[in-house]
C-alpha cells in the first residue's frame, strides 16, 4: 500500500474490541506501531491503514505485506525482520527458522541474540508480524496470541 507522502503522516489510532493500535506514519511510511492502554487525544483516528487492520481483526486475511515501512535498524536486524514479513499468514516460525530463513546460523550465540533482538525492537509490529515468530516480539504476548487465533481460524 502507497501512501501519499506530501499529506500522510502523523499519529493514528483506534480502539479495538481487545487492545488499541497505534501507529506512526511520516514521509508516507510506517515508522511505528505500538498497543496502547487508550488512544491518545493526539491521535486521528481515521486511516486507511486501521481500516483494513479492522478487516484483518474481523477475520479478513491480510499479509500487509504491501505496507510500506521505515526500518532504522542495523542491517542485520533489518534481514531478519524482512524475513519476518515474510512469514506467511496463519503460520508460525521458531527463532532457528527465521535465523535461517534471515541466512543467519541459529547455532551461533551472536546470530540468536540479534534474531531475538530484532524481534524485541521490532518498530512496526503487525506489519512486521513478529506475532508468527515463537519467541520474543515487540507485540505484547496477550495481543501476539489473539492475533496468531485470529490467523488461525
């Protein structure tokens, strides 16, 4: 999904029946996404985007694959969380199969510690959908397991 770059930034959230979703577009990208207790008064609620993260938590299938997305992360980082998009919809990965699917050894202590890291500070959780992963995430685990039942019916 393209967003217009010149008139599509700011903060945007909206309630959702279990948790709130909150994101941060700037320069016509997602730079991030985070669950917070309420919507913030700053934020508009009208997006694209929370519309079809509505759909999606209504039960439509989504890979938001499309999105576009700003990862500021170090490069390694950054492999593994475009592996991470690319975990399909419904499914789950290990931390060792993501390390591999990123060409990572999840044998070596440096290469598990930055799969788990980048996980952890994963910006754009819901895009990057760290919530497939079996192991640590920037989704909180409560909002992680709704959205893998979501997927999984």
């Amino acid at each position: 999904m393209t967003l217009d770059s010149a008139t599509d930034a700011g903060i945007f959230a909206r309630s959702f029946d279990d948790f709130v979703v909150e994101i941060g577009v700037a320069s016509g990208r997602v730079v991030g996404v985070s669950f917070p207790d309420a919507v913030p008064d700053d934020a508009a609620t009208d997006h694209a985007l929370l519309d079809r993260v509505a759909a999606y938590l209504d039960g439509e299938e989504d890979h938001f694959d499309d999105v576009q997305v700003a990862l500021t992360v170090p490069t390694a980082q950054r492999s593994v969380l475009e592996a991470t998009r690319n975990v399909p919809y419904g499914e789950t990965v290990s931390v060792e199969r993501l390390a591999r699917l990123a060409g990572l050894d999840p044998e070596d202590d440096d290469d598990r510690r930055t799969v788990e890291t980048a996980l952890r500070e994963n910006p754009v959780p819901l895009f990057v959908p760290d919530h497939r992963v079996e192991g640590p995430g920037a989704t909180p685990p409560t909002v992680a397991r709704l959205l893998r039942a979501i997927e999984s019916s």
